[in-house]
C-alpha cells in the first residue's frame, strides 16, 4: 500500500470519530482503596484487587460514579438509571486481570453533545455515549527491557466516543480542547495530556461525498492536539490516495510517529467479538439513586 501523504482530491470526505479517556479525578481507584495518586513509586499503589489475585472482590468507588453522572449531565447526556458493568477480555502484559472492566451494552450514559467555537459558527458534535471504565497498567521502555507499572491499573475512566461527524483535523482539534476545558471545569478530570489523564484515539476513514462509509483506520499515540491533527491530515490522505490507485483499506490500528511525520501499522484491529464481552458476575447492576443524580445537577 501507498504511504506517500498525497492530499486527498476535492470529491474524498474525511469521516471522524474520537474516542476520548478522561481519568476521574478521585482519590482511590474504580473498585479498590488504592491511591490515584501520579508518580509514585512503580507498583506501589497496588493490591489483590486492582492486581487480579484470585478470589478478590471489586467494591465500586462512588465517588467516580459522581464524577460520570456529572460529565453526562454536563453534556446533555441521556443519563441510564441502569448501566451494566462487563468484562472485556484480552491479553496483555499491562492488564493483570486478563480482562478489563468496562461497560458495553449498558451504559451509564447515551447521547448528548460538545458544542465547539469552530470561528465563524458554534457547532455541536453529537456523542454516541458515555461509559465508565477502568484503567490498565503503563508499559515502560528503557535500555534493560520493557518494565511493567501497575499504578495505574484500575484507575477510573470515561470513554466518551462521539459520533462520526467530524470531517477535518482542525475539527478535530477544536473539539479536543473544548471538551477537555469542560471536563476540567466541572473538576471531573485534570486534564494532564502529559500524564495520560486526557488522551484521545481516532478512528479515521474516507469516502466519496455522499458515499457509504468507509473502512475505518483506529489512530493511537496522540498525545497533543497538534498530534491528533496532525495525524488525522496524515491518515486521510494515505486512504484517499490508496483508494485512487486502486487498493484496498485494512481495518487497522496505526500509530503516529511525529518525527517521520506519518502514521505506521501496529496491529489488525479487532471487533467486538473478539473481547468476549460477558456482564461482570462480581458486581451488581448500577442503579443511579435518583438523590445522587440531583446532587449533580
């Protein structure tokens, strides 16, 4: 496939979605007492829970379920009195557990919106969801190998994905910042782009205007707005001059690599199936009290 980044012709369509993680600002983690605090000393803040140890129990943090409802509200979210909370399973060396918590046909909230100040018109780009999450570890890569930190396995998250109406990285860019400066004035989140608290992937296709969806690339390594655009001006015309000469686009992860100023495969991407999604039998259903919705109002 071609890896030139030949700008895509005037009848091409970019087709954006973001999936954006906010870490809740709490002191302890989803489902156990450990500190969230960053920096400490690696796999200090740990325990059997947050380590995956046989016969361990998650106690779910009310505090991060506050902090969800809040954002939702925020943005106009449909907030779900039930949301469900289900294991995704996989495998990999920052996920002690062998699954992650999460939540997937249940959410804590549907719909909603980010208004953007886009110069010449406000827009509001709709959400498909809100839904909470844990964290996983942090992978570290130094002259004696890969080294594991689990201080941040079971941190708690949201995964706020949009709806892919986003058409441009600048689009892209100006949504990132707005829904960052929100999250962070309700207090939900710090925002910390450097520390991972706030990083965003992108899931990126192209098409003929008017044309049915096409096969969408799922971008990583975005830690800064100008990555994220970067990337996404990168990506579209990769596509779009793949597609001009005829060939066909691989349902992917890429990452961007900001110094070769282009994006490079990582791994085939994976669908839903794949995970193995099951509702988690260690934790109730979560029945938002209607006192605690109010309270955040």
């Amino acid at each position: 496939m071609s890896e030139s980044a030949t700008p895509p012709g005037s009848d091409w369509e970019t087709v954006i979605g973001l999936e954006v993680h906010c870490q809740l600002s709490t002191t302890t983690k989803l489902f156990c007492g450990c500190p969230t605090t960053f920096g400490l000393t690696p796999n200090a803040a740990t325990c059997p829970v947050c380590l995956g140890h046989p016969g361990t129990l998650p106690a779910l943090n009310v505090a991060a379920v506050r902090l969800a409802v809040r954002v939702g509200l925020a943005l106009g979210c449909e907030l779900q009195t039930t949301s469900v909370f289900a294991r995704k399973s996989y495998f990999y060396a920052d996920l002690p557990k062998g699954y992650q918590i999460t939540q997937y046909e249940r959410p804590i909230c549907l719909g909603g919106g980010v208004p953007v100040d886009l110069g010449d018109l406000t827009r509001t780009f709709p959400l498909t969801r809100i839904h909470m999450e844990e964290d996983a570890g942090k992978l570290i890569h130094g002259e004696r190998g890969t080294e594991i930190d689990l201080n941040r396995a079971g941190t708690p998250l949201i995964e706020i994905v949009s709806e892919p109406t986003l058409r441009s990285g600048d689009d892209a860019a100006a949504y990132l910042k707005e829904l960052r400066a929100i999250v962070m004035a309700l207090g939900a989140c710090d925002g910390h782009l450097e520390q991972g608290s706030f990083r965003c992937d992108a899931n990126v296709s192209v098409r003929r205007l008017g044309a049915p969806l096409g096969t969408k690339v799922e971008l990583k390594n975005l830690n800064s707005f100008g990555f994220v655009k970067r990337a996404i001006e990168y990506e579209a015309s990769r596509q779009s001059a793949a597609l001009e000469a005829g060939e066909r686009i691989v349902q992917e992860t890429r990452l961007w690599d900001e110094a070769a100023g282009r994006t490079r495969a990582m791994r085939g991407k994976e669908d839903a199936h794949d995970y193995r999604y099951f509702p988690d039998p260690d934790l109730l259903p979560l029945v938002l009290p209607s006192a605690l919705v109010d309270a955040e109002r």
